[in-house]
C-alpha cells in the first residue's frame, strides 16, 4: 500500500500529469456549470414563455369568438373554428399551478356559450375530450 502511494505521488509530480488533473478539474467544473445554468434557465424563463403562450392561447380564443359572432363574408369560419380548438386543446394540454385573470375567464365562458350553441364544431373523435378540458382551464387552477 505504502509503495502504491509514494508512486500516486511521484506520478502527480510529474508536469504533465499536473496538467492532465487541471484539465480533468476544469471538465468537471464546466459541466457543472452547464447543468445548473439550464436547471436554473428551465426553473427561471420557462414558465414566463408558457405564460405569454398561455395569454396567446386566450387571445386566439378571443379573436376567434369575436369573427364568429359577426357576420362578415370576408372571413373563413372554418379557420376560426380551427383557431378556437386549437387554442383549447393548448390550453388542456399545460399543466395547473396558474391563477387566471377575470378576462381569461370570461373568455372561456364565451367560448363554452359558443360550443353549447354550436354542437356540430366537427372536431374529429381523438380530440374531442380535449375541448371540454380546455373549458376546464380557469377551473383546474384555482
């Protein structure tokens, strides 16, 4: 054992294996600081782009009710409607943990008005459950 060490340290003198160490100690150092940079980027940044993809999705849900209401021929009611489910089914698919403000409740209960009054939206069997959930949004996080 004592032979092993004296030679462990005759090794470590040598300039060489000095650098080997230094090099193994700043590879280590630089991964670390990678891995808690983007734990600490994911914890800090991301749920403010999923809020403003959050607001996104209620505008696109207010901006489509808005066109369906009017009776205008100059815009696609097929593409509004597309809008408007896609926008729920976004919101469905997020997870809880937020507060929602009156006007994105109020958006819900007027999309929720539109779907009750116009059951025949033609959204296909997979993603029908999703609608309902994205009604649900301001529900599931209070």
């Amino acid at each position: 054992m004592r032979n092993l060490i004296s030679t462990l340290m005759r090794a470590v003198r040598r300039p060489w294996m000095i650098h080997v160490w230094w090099s193994i100690a700043l590879v280590v150092t630089c991964v670390t600081g990678a891995q808690l940079g983007a734990r600490t980027l994911n914890w800090g940044v991301s749920p403010l782009v999923w809020q403003g993809e959050r607001g996104a999705q209620f505008a696109r849900i207010s901006s489509s009710l808005a066109e369906l209401e009017r009776n205008d021929i100059a815009f696609s009611e097929g593409l509004a409607i597309s809008r408007l489910r896609t926008a729920l089914i976004a919101l469905a698919s997020e997870d809880g943990g937020w507060l929602c403000g009156d006007y994105e409740s109020k958006a819900l209960e007027n999309a929720k008005t539109w779907f009750d009054t116009h059951p025949d939206h033609h959204a296909t069997r997979e993603l029908q459950p999703f609608i309902p959930d994205g009604l649900r949004a301001c529900e599931k996080r209070m």
